[in-house]
C-alpha cells in the first residue's frame, strides 16, 4: 500500500512541475491569474507554451491555465521614454 501511495505522489508532482509555461515562464503576475470582467479585453495566451505542452505532455495544460502562467504578462503602459535625438543635448 505504501508503495501504491508513493508511486502516485511522485506521478502527482511529475505531473505539476513538467507544464512548460509554469517552469519556464518566469514569475505569474496578478494581471495572467486574474479572469477578465465582461467588457474587458481577453488575455493573450503564450503559444510557443501551448505547443510545447500538447506536445510534450498535454495533462500539463490543466496545470498551467489552473496557474495563469499560460497566459502573456501585461506590458507595462508607463515605459521609460526611450532617448532621441529630441532628448539629446545639441552641441
């Protein structure tokens, strides 16, 4: 019986730690976990992720849609300017 149990334990973490957007997608931030309200625009999801988990081992979607991590972080809309020549000093 214990052998039965640690045999699904280890199945159980194989499973949660071999989703690629998970492993590889760096931090989840509050934006890719929360669910868009009605009127808001939907989430863009990381498809280079997506395939690599339908093709490595397709239970790990579950794991990482559950996470967020399947889905792009937001871009950050207050960029530093990047520098021109307007910025520049002419001398």
């Amino acid at each position: 019986m214990k052998k039965i149990r640690n045999f699904i334990a280890y199945c159980f973490i194989a499973i949660m730690l071999s989703s690629c957007a998970t492993l590889f997608g760096g931090p989840v931030s509050d934006y890719q976990k929360t669910k868009p309200a009605n009127g808001e625009p939907t989430r863009q999801i990381r498809v280079v992720a997506l395939v690599a988990d339908v093709i490595l081992f397709w239970p790990s979607i579950i794991v990482d849609f559950a996470t967020g991590a399947i889905y792009k972080p937001q871009k950050n809309e207050f960029q530093k300017p990047e520098k021109t020549k307007t910025n520049e000093k002419m001398y």
